[in-house]
C-alpha cells in the first residue's frame, strides 16, 4: 500500500458515508461564516426548521 498524501489523510479522517456510486458524505467540524452568504444559509435553515448543529464550532470573521 502506497503512503497516503495529507489530502487523503483528511478525507479519510471526516468521510462519515460514501454511496455505492461513489458519492461521499463528509462530516464538516467547522462553520466559517461571513456577511456576505451566511444571512441567507441561516434564513434556508430557519425555513426548513433546522437548527445550526454544533454552535459551539461556528467561527465568524468580518470580511470588511
């Protein structure tokens, strides 16, 4: 088996499901948010009655 690159490592590392067509599901420990798209992602989720799942790992910067 061939040494595996830092890319495959972190695949590897938050792959949580791949599909029997090689669709892959990955678990995102990190929501980086800014005021440009995030006004409307939180609207789409308050819409669909959902909530943020980890707060807590939710990370905003200003960007100007």
């Amino acid at each position: 088996m061939s040494p595996k690159t830092l890319y495959d490592k972190i695949w590897d590392a938050h792959l949580a499901h791949e599909a029997d067509d090689g669709t892959c599901l990955l678990y995102i420990d990190r929501h980086l948010v800014h005021e440009v798209t995030s006004p409307q992602a939180f609207e789409g989720l308050r819409q669909a009655g959902r909530t943020v799942r980890r707060p807590e790992l939710t990370l905003a910067v200003a960007d100007h």
